[in-house]
C-alpha cells in the first residue's frame, strides 16, 4: 500500500506520521501521480498548529503538502495532454502531496523539463509563484533598486533573481554565509542586523525604488524609513505592519494560474538562467526531522521530501546537484538521486520535544505571517473554470 504524511489533531512536529493508506483513484479530470519529490513549506507548519483553523478547516485524519513532481501513473476521464508515464511539475489543492500516490487536478499540472532535477521540480510551486507574485507587486525597472529581505531563503533566493532580470540593482539582506551565493547571481549581499539600514544606504547611494519583504521582524518599517513609496513595498510576511502603513501584501495569487508560471519558471530553470537552491532532502520516512530543519527558519533554499527513498542527503552533497547553471547539467549524479555505492546514511535525528509548535501557547508573528500564500487565495475569491483565479499576466522577466 502507498504511503501519505497524516496526522490526527492540531499541532506541531510530534503530530505527524507516515501511514499506509488506499491507493487513489482518479476522478474525472484527475491524475495519479507517483510523487519523486515534495518541497515542504513554513504555511504547513502554521496550518498543522490550528492556528487559522477558521480558515482552513481539516478533517482528519489530514493529509499535508502543495508542491509536488513525479511521473503519471494513471489518468481519469476527460483528461488531455498527459498520459501515464509523464514526468509532471504539480501541486495539490487538498494539502496532501506528501505521499507516494496523489490525485492531481489536470489543470494544475505542466510537463517537467528534462534538465530540471525532481528535487527542484517537486520545490517549485509555493515559492516560484509567491516570489513572482510579489516581485511583479513592486515592478521593478531598468536602473531601479531593489531590496529583497531575506534573500537567501526560499521565496528570497527566487525574488532576488527574478528581480534582477528586469534590469534593476538588487541588495540581499542575508548571513555572511550566503554572500558568495548572492553575488554569483548579481545581487549585492549585505550583512542583516544591526546597522543594516545604513548598509543598505551605503550600498544604494541614489535610494532605494522597491522593497520586496520576505522575512518580516521591521522590514516593512526599515523600507519607509529609507523612503520607499507605500505602493512599491510587498510584504509576505507581516501583515500587521502592512494593514498599518498602507502596503501591498501580494503573493502567489497576484501571479496568475499557477500550472502556466510553474511552465514559464521551470523553462527558466532548464535553460539555466534561474536556480533554485536545495538546502536539504529527507525521505518521506523523516518528514518530522524535515519540519525541524525548516522551522529554525536558516535554511539557504528550499528542504524537500523524496517519497520511495531511505535516506537523507547532507547538505554538501544536496546543495550542489540541483543547481541549475548554465554548462553544468546534468549533474554528475547517480539516476534518481540515489547515493553512490557506500555511502552512508546519517543516522535520524530526534525532533526537538520542546520549541515544536505544539508546546507553544503562542506562534511568532513571523510564522503566522508566512501562510500568506494560502490567505491571499482565500482572499481571492473563487477560482476560474481552469481552478485558478483569473488574472493573467504577462512577465517580462519569466521571458
């Protein structure tokens, strides 16, 4: 029987569990995908505490996850332009893409380039539409500057380059460590902290014209202090701040149909001219371990689930196979991610028993903030017949 991440009550990281259950059976317009790879997100970890349980009610037991990638198994009826055997870019509106098998709706699905490796792939939704919905919510030009918090992380390392292919200056806020990355894809990195804003001064001598926020903790209020226009700002990830001065808080919505932006992002990322960072990849077996890493919240990219696999991948050895750079594909890698002969697996690592949300009586701001995506389509109201909302746009530097 294939495998699913569950759990049976709000709650943190001790909640969830992998758990065999029936194998899904596509409905009219559905696809059964066998996931290879399902990048995990900070709003899950929010939506698992209850902490907007109004909004986004479960039934449980629940399932958890958005992003996925993986190969057709079956298709149901009325589906055209996929066919088993397909390898797919995906997400899953029910939250349940953290398992081996799961029904996908046609519409959200786009072919998956040869040159984009699963890991990427399966990362790719949450992140890729948030940051071009949020960088198009500044529209930086040509001789601009822009300033992208948290610069390194998920929706941070894909905003700083989308916004630097329209032609304006970027400056990363972000740790010594991630510096060398920044400045391999033109961005000027800054140390965050204090003192950043004379940093950021110091670094953009005419101003800045845009500030993308995708960290929170007073950078809404650090962009309007450097004198920043109200419509030129988009947080992620305070919304307090932004219901008190007046700026935008777009996100994935803003973007447009999300199948059509994973199509336009994923060609970016085959033809090497956009790169998605891996910080770390987890077998399904240690989505627990996963959420640990991710809610320490210093992760350079993005930490990703590969279903049907045993083992963790280090860092070192995560990181530099899907980067996607111009000469440099495929990487010189085993097929299908699996180590080489010998390697050896690390040993699992216990879940914090305290500092897990689930112990906590409140939930940072930050934390909360960060389940912008799923809001904002709230928000939105009902989606268009391809299960989308209907704004359609053009972007020029997905082009």
């Amino acid at each position: 029987m294939p495998k699913a991440v569950r759990y049976d009550e709000f709650g943190g990281i001790d909640v969830l569990r992998v758990d065999e259950v029936e194998r899904p059976v596509p409905g009219d317009g559905q696809v059964l995908v066998r996931v290879k790879a399902a990048g995990i997100n900070i709003s899950e970890a929010v939506i698992r505490t209850g902490a907007l349980a109004d909004l986004f009610p479960s039934t449980f037991p629940s399932g958890q996850g958005s992003d996925l990638a993986g190969v057709i198994e079956e298709v149901g009826a009325g589906v055209a332009g996929f066919s088993p055997g397909d390898e797919v870019i995906g997400f899953n509106q029910k939250r349940a893409s953290q398992a081996e098998l799961v029904l996908v709706e046609a519409s959200d699905l786009t072919h998956k380039p040869e040159k984009v490796s699963w890991e990427v792939a399966g990362s790719l939704y949450v992140v890729g539409v948030t940051a071009v919905g949020a960088v198009l919510a500044v529209q930086p030009k040509e001789g601009e500057t822009v300033v992208v918090s948290g610069a390194a992380g998920g929706v941070g390392s894909l905003a700083v380059q989308l916004a630097r292919r329209t032609g304006a200056t970027v400056i990363g806020p972000a740790s010594e460590s991630n510096h060398e990355w920044l400045k391999s894809r033109d961005v000027i990195p800054i140390a965050y902290g204090e003192g950043v804003a004379d940093r950021i001064r110091a670094a953009a001598p005419s101003g800045v014209d845009a500030f993308v926020d995708t960290f929170g903790h007073g950078y809404v209020e650090l962009a309007l202090a450097l004198g920043v226009a109200t419509d030129r700002i988009d947080t992620i990830a305070d919304f307090a701040a932004a219901e008190k001065h007046g700026v935008k808080t777009d996100g994935g919505v803003a973007a447009g149909p999300g199948a059509k932006v994973l199509a336009e992002l994923a060609d970016l990322i085959a033809d090497g001219h956009l790169e998605v960072p891996i910080a770390n990849v987890y077998p399904l077996a240690q989505v627990r371990e996963a959420y640990t890493e991710l809610e320490r919240r210093h992760t350079h990219g993005k930490i990703v689930l590969r279903p049907g696999q045993d083992f963790r991948l280090r860092h070192e050895a995560a990181s530099r196979p899907h980067q996607a750079r111009q000469g440099e594909w495929p990487p010189d890698r085993a097929a299908d991610g699996v180590p080489p002969r010998g390697a050896q697996a690390p040993q699992p690592r216990r879940p914090r028993p305290e500092g897990s949300f689930r112990h906590a009586p409140t939930l940072g701001a930050g934390m909360l903030a960060t389940a912008f995506t799923l809001i904002s389509e709230v928000r939105a109201g009902p989606a268009d017949a391809t299960g989308h909302n209907g704004h359609r746009r053009g972007h020029r530097y997905l082009r």
